[in-house]
C-alpha cells in the first residue's frame, strides 16, 4: 500500500517536464496526443496539466516506458487512484515504477467514456505491450515465423510465375480469337488490331491486380509472423479490405444505375440503326425528286446517327457512375471550354456544309467547276468537297470557300437542255461570213464526242475594227471529256480552214499581208 503523501509525490514527478517547461496560452488549441509503444496504442493525452501540453505529457510517458529495464517485462500492469487537488485520474504501474497518469479531461467526450472504461483499456494495451516484448525474445516464435515467411515467399514466387505463364496463354488465345472475328472488319475499316490491343491491354490490367493483391497477402502473413510488426499487418489488412469493400460496394451500389446506362444504350442503337436504315433507301433512289437526295439523304443520315447518340449520352450522363464527382465535372467543364474556343471556325464550316447538301447546287458524280477548281464532284461532306480533276487531281475544296465562288454546273440539265460549250475564232473581213460557217460547223462534224443533236450552232458576237468573232457552240457526248474534245475541235478548225486556204488572224493585225498567212502543205495532210 503506497501512503498517500507518496502518491502525491509520484504525481508531481509527473508534473515535472522532461525540458523547461512553457506556459500554455489559454486561447490555444491543444491538439490531443496519442502514446504508441511497438506500433500499438496504448493511451490518449487530450488535456494539459499545468504548464504541460499532451504531447510533453506523452513524451514524457514514452521516455519512462523505454527506460524500464528488462526484469519490468514480468511485473504486472497496476493502477491506483489519484487525486490531488481538483485533479482526478489513474495512475499506472509495473511493479513500483510509474509509467503515467490519466485524469478525467482527457477522456473522450464525443464517445461518452468512463475512467473506469479507460483504465481497464490502457491496461489491456499495456499488458499486449509487454506479451508482445517477451514473445519477441523467443527463438521458437522467431523460428517459426521465419519459416513460414520463407514458405510464402515460395509459394508468392510460384504463383507468380505461373500467372505470367497463364498471361501469355490467355493473350495467345486472344490473338486466335481476334483473327476469327470477321465483324470487326467492314471495307476499309479493321477494328480487330484495336480490339486485340484493349483485350490484351484488360488482361494486363487483371493479372496485375491479381498479383498486387497476392503481394498485400503475403506482406501481411510476414508482418504478422513478428510481434514488433503484427500491428502493421492488421493495418495492412485494415486498409486492404477497405479498399476492396469500397469498390466492391460502389460497383454494387452502380449496378442499377448501369442497367439503365446499357437499356439506354440499346435504345439509342436501336433508334440510331433504324434511323439509318431508313435513310439508306433514298441513297439508292436515283429519282431526283424524292424528298432526299443521295448525297442529302447520305450527310442527313450521319447527321441524325450523330443527333441521337448525342441525345442518349445526355439521357444516360446522370447515370454513368462517378459522373457527379468534382474529377468528372472537371473534364466536362474543360472539354466544354476546349469545343467553344475551338469551335468558330469548324461551325462555320459545317454551315457552309449544310447550304452546299441542301441546296443542291452540287452533286456527287457531276461535272462542275467551283472557282478556279473544274472537275467530276466525287464527294460532298459537312466540312469539305472532293472534286476529281481532268489532270487527275485529287482536291478538296472548303464548303466555306464553295459557297463563296460562283460555281457552274455543266452537268444538271436535262437531255434537251444541255449545257452548250463553245469556242470563238475572229477572221478578217475579206472572208465571206457564211464560209466561216461552214467550215466551223465542218470542223465541229469531223470532231468525235459532240453531240448530233442538238445540232452545233455559230453565233457572231462581235463585229470589230479589224475581224469578225465567230462563236461555235455544240453540246458535248460527255461532259467530263470538256478538254480532250475542245483540243479535237480546235485541231479540227485549223484543219479545216487550212484546207479552204482561209487564214486565221486572231485577235487583229494591223496590215493585210502579202501572202496568206497558212501552214505549210505536209502540216495540212
């Protein structure tokens, strides 16, 4: 029984701080101070005493722990009552030696503890302590974990290996599977290179996590086999299942929520195929007045195929998991900010695509020139169009920029009105007008690829100081031929003018000359 001046003393050689000692402002937060000993917690110092803060109180405590010597490790953990003053608490010993004092301030209020409660706690950590420390200096228990540490490293090592030989199967089994797959492969499109990617990619990504989650067990098995580092297994264990139980429980939680996200999904494809299967029959439709027209009915169908996976990925964004977390938001916000810096000119350019479709002004497989720009139009897209010029010139023309130039179309009218090409020679007046036409409608029958009908035409469009301009004007087989037959028209007309001996003086002269200005005789055969 230890007298109770004694305790008083003991008490105050607790007061006694381990450094010079500072006064505690009052209007400081005093953080709480939890006492570990061997990675365990023994006790918590939430109150200061006198000019002691809970963190001096707890280094205080620490450093008397450390010091006892090795006979402390049989004595058992023993507590006494103290009260000195308006102070009330516990005092704890091993053996006679005083460890440390907790008073009723330092109990945790939020859990409604008792001293009582608290008492029988710390004793129960310390007694964990001291078990821990005389288990620690057995061989047997030192031996024994060293065994079963080697025993799992073993068997770590071996489930390795045999996930990576069961990694390489799976991914050669895939690489067979993958070439089989014919539906991945339209035209020119060939989705299995990146099917095979992502399915190789999500192996990967399955045998890792089986292999970390292997390490965390076989950690936690050698932790647990020491007493100096059982503690750190439990927490190992702790925060491993929280984990898995976390994400375990959130992909159950989604699963409703996913549900909906694939029945809308099934819905728009379903809507979007319908959609397209609708279109689809005026592109082959070569009537030109139904209500689409090829190249129309094509740029309606991706517009709408775009249209309604755009309205079903904002009927399904609420549902998709984490879609309402700050990450989420945040790549939605710079996404949006990215489109509406970005997106000026690219609106511009699908504007300019919608008047080209809709408006018809341009059609795929017509002849047309746009600007400076003549050939057959071999596509028409919201952005750009494809024309294929006589030089087999590949060029893709803005719609920005088509709608902006005059573009003629030799190809849009009908078999009895067609598009009239022409070509203009000036001869001098001394040549009777009615032989010019008869040698430019003789050239215009001696040349292949003009039509007979309508028959060609010659027009005088200008009387001038010096000539006369005579236009010829016919209307061609094929239109997408417009070079090669005015090339054969012109060799045509100095042919024919040669072999009638009337010279060509284009655009003027100023004096008759002496002779007739003519090829000579081998360049007329």
């Amino acid at each position: 029984m230890i007298r109770p001046f004694i305790l008083a003393l003991l008490v105050l050689g607790i007061l006694s701080p381990i450094g010079g000692a500072q006064d505690i402002p009052a209007d400081s937060v005093i953080e709480p101070a939890e006492l570990k000993v061997w990675q365990r917690p023994v006790a918590t110092f939430r109150a200061p005493i006198a000019t002691l803060s809970p963190t001096i109180r707890r280094d205080t405590a620490l450093r008397r722990i450390r010091e006892l010597p090795e006979s402390a490790l049989y004595d058992e953990i023993r507590t006494l009552p103290t009260q000195l003053e308006s102070l009330k608490g516990v005092s704890f010993f091993s053996g006679d030696r005083l460890l440390f004092t907790l008073i009723e301030a330092d109990l945790d209020p939020a859990e409604g503890e008792t001293l009582e409660e608290v008492k029988k706690a710390v004793v129960r950590n310390l007694d964990e302590v001291r078990t821990a420390r005389l288990a620690q200096r057995s061989w047997a228990i030192n031996l024994k974990g060293a065994g079963i540490s080697v025993v799992a490293t073993l068997l770590l090592a071996a489930l390795l290996f045999g996930l990576q030989k069961l990694s390489r199967l799976t991914r050669r089994r895939f690489i067979r599977s993958t070439a089989k797959l014919s539906q991945l492969k339209q035209r020119d499109l060939d989705l299995r290179p990146a099917f095979l990617q992502l399915s190789r990619r999500l192996t990967a990504v399955f045998f890792t996590l089986v292999a970390l989650g292997a390490c965390c067990v076989w950690i936690t098995v050698i932790l647990s086999q020491f007493p100096y580092t059982a503690p750190w297994s439990h927490v190992i264990g702790e925060q491993v299942g929280k984990l898995a139980g976390d994400l375990l429980g959130g992909l159950l939680a989604s699963i409703p929520n996913l549900l909906i996200v694939v029945l809308i999904f099934m819905l728009t494809r379903g809507t979007a195929r319908i959609t397209e299967q609708i279109l689809r029959s005026f592109e082959t439709d070569t009537d030109d007045k139904q209500l689409f027209g090829k190249d129309t009915a094509k740029a309606t169908r991706r517009i709408a195929s775009v249209l309604i996976w755009i309205f079903g990925l904002v009927i399904a964004y609420p549902y998709i998991p984490g879609s309402d977390s700050d990450a989420f938001k945040g790549v939605g916000v710079l996404l949006g900010l990215m489109v509406s810096l970005g997106s000026t000119g690219l609106v511009n350019q699908l504007v300019s695509g919608f008047v080209v479709l809709y408006s018809g002004a341009v059609r795929t497989g017509e002849y047309a020139r746009v600007g400076d720009v003549e050939g057959v139009i071999t596509d028409i897209g919201l952005l750009s169009t494809k024309v294929l010029t006589p030089k087999n010139e590949f060029v893709t023309v803005p719609n920005a920029v088509l709608i902006s130039k005059d573009t003629l179309n030799y190809s849009r009218l009908t078999d009895a009105f067609r598009t009239e090409l022409s070509t203009t020679v000036t001869i001098g007046y001394d040549t009777p007008w009615r032989q010019v036409h008869e040698l430019l409608l003789l050239a215009a029958d001696r040349t292949p690829g003009i039509r007979e009908k309508p028959e060609p035409k010659v027009i005088q469009t200008e009387l001038s100081d010096f000539y006369a301009a005579y236009e010829l004007r016919f209307v061609p087989a094929d239109v997408t031929t417009k070079g090669a037959v005015l090339s054969k028209l012109h060799q045509s007309i100095q042919d024919a003018f040669a072999e009638a001996g009337v010279q060509i003086m284009s655009p003027n002269f100023v004096a008759q000359p002496e002779a007739l200005v003519l090829p000579p005789k081998d360049e007329q055969d």
